[in-house]
C-alpha cells in the first residue's frame, strides 16, 4: 500500500508541474473549491466542510494581543497574568495554556510538519475553541487523519500571497510587477529577489508572507486582524541555544539562525515599518531572542502589562 501511496503521489506531482510545487505535501485525495469568502474541503471528490478565509475577520478585533511562540522562554510566562487579554498561540505553545487551564483565543499552525509530528497539538486547538488558522497543507493532513474535526466550525484557511492552493505559483519577475504596484503590500528594496517569502501584507485577503517562521504569519495576521498593540512572549528564533519550552525529541525546533539571514530579519524590519506607518505597537518581550531590539522592540513581560494598564486607565 505504501509503494502504490507513493507512485500515485509521484504521479501527482507530474500532472500538477513546478507551478503547482507548493500543493505537492497534499495527499492525492484532497481537493479545494475556492469561493470568494471561504473554501470547500473535497476528499475523493466528495465536500467535507465549508472552511472560511482569514480574511473575513479582518478588521473585527481591537485592543492590545498576544501572540504567545513555544521558544523556551515561554517557560517563564505566566500565562494567567495575560489571561484577560486576546492571544495567538503559535503551534506547540497550546500545551502552555493547557497547562494554565486557559484557551487562546487564536491558533496558528501553518508547517506541515507541526501537523505531521505534534499531531496531538494540532487537535487540543481546534478542541479548545480557539479560532485555528491553519495551512491549505494541514486542512490535507486533517482531511485524511480527522475529517470530522472540520466540522467544529472554527477553521480558518490562512495562505502564503505566493502560495495559494489551486493557483499556480508566479514567477518572482511576475510578483516583483504585483507586488510593486499594490499599495497594501510592502517589500524589502535590498531583498527583492526573495519576494515570494519575504514581505509584509496589509490585506489578509491577499495573504502573508512565509519568512521562514510562524511568527511572522502571526504578526501580519494580528495586524489584519486590527488589533492596536503587539506583545510576542516566547519567540526566541534560536537565541537562547535551546529548543522549546518542552522537551520532545519527535519535534526537534527548526534551524532559526540559519533562516535569520535574510528571511526572519526581512520580514521583521518590513514589520517594524508597519508599526511606524500604521501606530500600531509592536514589540519583542524575549530578552535573548536572536531578533535585536534595533529590528523589533523589546521590552520586558512586566512592562508590557503596565503599559495596558496605562493605556486603558487613560481612556476611562
């Protein structure tokens, strides 16, 4: 069964051609119909689920977020002292607010690895009510493993703007024309080349860019979403010489310093822009994060917490 798994994937792979690179980790029975605001989860050619876009809750939220990474100094957080707060929990760190007795609010699982190796991670979200923003890749990988959990009626489908399920992946001649001329999208001048990965979006309807990390997924979804000011616990991008705030040698944590340079730097300088143009606050509250202060902010767990509370004495 696996050799016949493994030609007929091979053979899939020849039919949908390099423009279609990215829908390669699909398994061969699961298809998308895309509609202006949501898609259709097809297996074997038979609907599954009704999945909404990202994009249509753009602009429902406000207030401060925190988008909570599974870096090990998340080990350190109290998560409770944020519990009144709106959070975006990134991959993994949902077993942090399970231990807290907490839900997030939000979820973002977009490698398909994640769903691949931490499957169990990728259930407790969608379990916990969490609105879960996950991958074209993980609804494949639900579809076959789970398909009953994309009836909870809170997935959203999130997309790289040059990776987009059903649309052939555009050259970086045909993006840099795109891109250039749209007003709510922001390139890097030193790094054009890499303008399929690094970026900044505006617009969630026209989606993210990847930058080699969720975290940059996060930051341009919390932007989209409206939220006003940005706390990032836990994202610590390799600075620390350790993994997670958990111990598990099935998920071994990707090589941040190796993708740093030009990926995660791009995308958070591109970001730090955003906070400039829009006012929107951001900032980095991983002391040892590989990410400099000079890029993104940083300022500590204690004064985050006071700075809400400043802001929200001033308004009443």
């Amino acid at each position: 069964m696996k050799v016949l798994h493994k030609l007929h994937c091979g053979f899939r792979r020849l039919l949908l051609g390099s423009c279609f690179k990215h829908q390669y980790n699909c398994h061969p029975d699961f298809d998308l119909l895309r509609s202006e605001t949501a898609c259709t989860v097809l297996w074997k050619k038979q609907p599954l689920a009704t999945i909404p876009f990202a994009h249509t809750l753009s602009h429902t939220l406000h207030g401060p977020c925190w988008i909570v990474a599974s870096g090990p100094s998340l080990a350190d957080i109290d998560l409770q002292k944020i519990a009144p707060y709106p959070t975006i929990s990134l991959n993994c760190a949902i077993k942090k607010f399970l231990e807290a007795g907490l839900t997030p609010t939000h979820s973002i699982i977009v490698d398909h690895r994640v769903f691949k190796r931490q499957w169990q991670c990728v259930v407790d979200s969608i379990r916990s009510g969490a609105h879960c923003f996950f991958s074209f890749e993980g609804l494949s990988i639900i579809a076959e493993r789970a398909p009953e959990l994309l009836q909870q009626g809170n997935i959203y489908l999130i997309e790289s703007a040059t990776r987009q399920y059903g649309v052939a992946r555009e050259s970086i001649k045909q993006c840099l024309q795109r891109f250039q001329q749209d007003t709510e999208i922001a390139l890097a001048a030193d790094l054009l080349p890499y303008c399929r990965a690094i970026g900044f979006s505006h617009n969630l309807k026209k989606g993210v860019f990847a930058g080699k990390t969720v975290a940059t997924w996060a930051v341009q979804l919390a932007f989209g979403l409206g939220y006003s000011a940005i706390y990032i616990v836990g994202m610590d991008l390799g600075g620390t010489g350790k993994t997670h705030f958990y111990a598990d040698k099935n998920n071994p944590a990707p090589d941040f310093l190796r993708y740093y340079e030009p990926h995660i730097r791009g995308c958070f300088e591109l970001a730090r822009q955003a906070s400039e143009k829009t006012g929107v606050k951001l900032y980095n509250l991983s002391q040892q994060s590989a990410l400099p202060a000079h890029i993104i902010p940083k300022i500590s767990f204690t004064e985050a917490l006071q700075q809400i509370e400043e802001h929200t004495s001033s308004k009443k």
